[in-house]
C-alpha cells in the first residue's frame, strides 16, 4: 500500500451522457468527453499527459539556461481496435519543437536539450515510463 504522500488520485464524474469531468486533489478540473465536441477523449488525455509529463521536465531544466522563443511538443499514435486482445494505443511518438534565442544562455540551453528529453523519458517522466513498464491496472466496483 503506498503512503499518503505517495498517492495520487482523481475523479470522474459524469456530467451528462458522454461528458464528464476530472477532479484532483487540489480543487483542478478537467473537462472529459466521449462526443465529437471540444472536450478532451480519454485517449487525448494519454497523450497529453505523455507529453506534458516530458514537456514539464525538459522546460525545467532547459528554461534554468535561456527563456525559450518556440516550445511545443507532439504526440500522436495509432488507436488499434484489436478482438484478440482490445483496444489499444500502438506507435507512440513524442516530438520536441523548441527553439533559444542567439547566444550563450541559448547555447546552453540548446547543449543539454538532447540529455534532459532523454533523461525524462528513461527515467523522470512517471507517466510514460508506466506506459512503457505495462503497470497492471486493478478495476473493482463500489457498490456504496
């Protein structure tokens, strides 16, 4: 069982038919929605949070040296409807557009660019490397 400082939780409650919203701890929400409106989809949400986990610990490092002038990241893949064995993300891929200003702040920041993404994604980044480690998930009902 993890301790209380270990322990990170959400939840979702359904607003109406196909939407719902997300809620921390901290009193955030996050609109979710399985329709074609502008509401994030669950898988969307993956994505982001991939991204975003990398995003947070690369502008951490890299900012530190030089104010970025572009910063995005991408991530895309293959939603696979499999009978065998179900639904599924496949060919997961982030991409890193960033961009420093001339000089030597941006230099610097340029220089350990490559080492931070790489760093996040191997060992930082809890939310992909739970993808990639293929952490269970145990699902029950509360019946309360």
């Amino acid at each position: 069982m993890a301790d209380d400082d270990t322990l990170r939780s959400v939840s979702i409650e359904r607003v109406s038919t196909g939407r719902y919203v997300a809620r921390n701890a901290r009193g955030g929400t996050l609109p979710l929605s399985s329709n074609d409106d502008a509401g994030f989809s669950p898988v969307e949400l993956l994505l982001a949070a991939i991204g975003g986990c990398t995003a947070v610990d690369t502008d951490v490092v890299t900012s530190r040296r030089a104010e970025p002038t572009e910063f995005t990241v991408t991530v895309s893949g293959d939603k696979i409807q499999d009978k065998e064995t179900g639904n599924r993300m496949e060919n997961l891929a982030v991409t890193f557009r960033v961009a420093f200003p001339e000089g030597d702040d941006g230099d610097r920041a340029r220089e350990v660019l490559p080492r931070t993404v790489r760093l996040s994604h191997d060992k930082l980044c809890t939310v992909s490397r739970t993808v990639e480690l293929g952490t269970p998930v145990d699902v029950s009902i509360d019946e309360g």
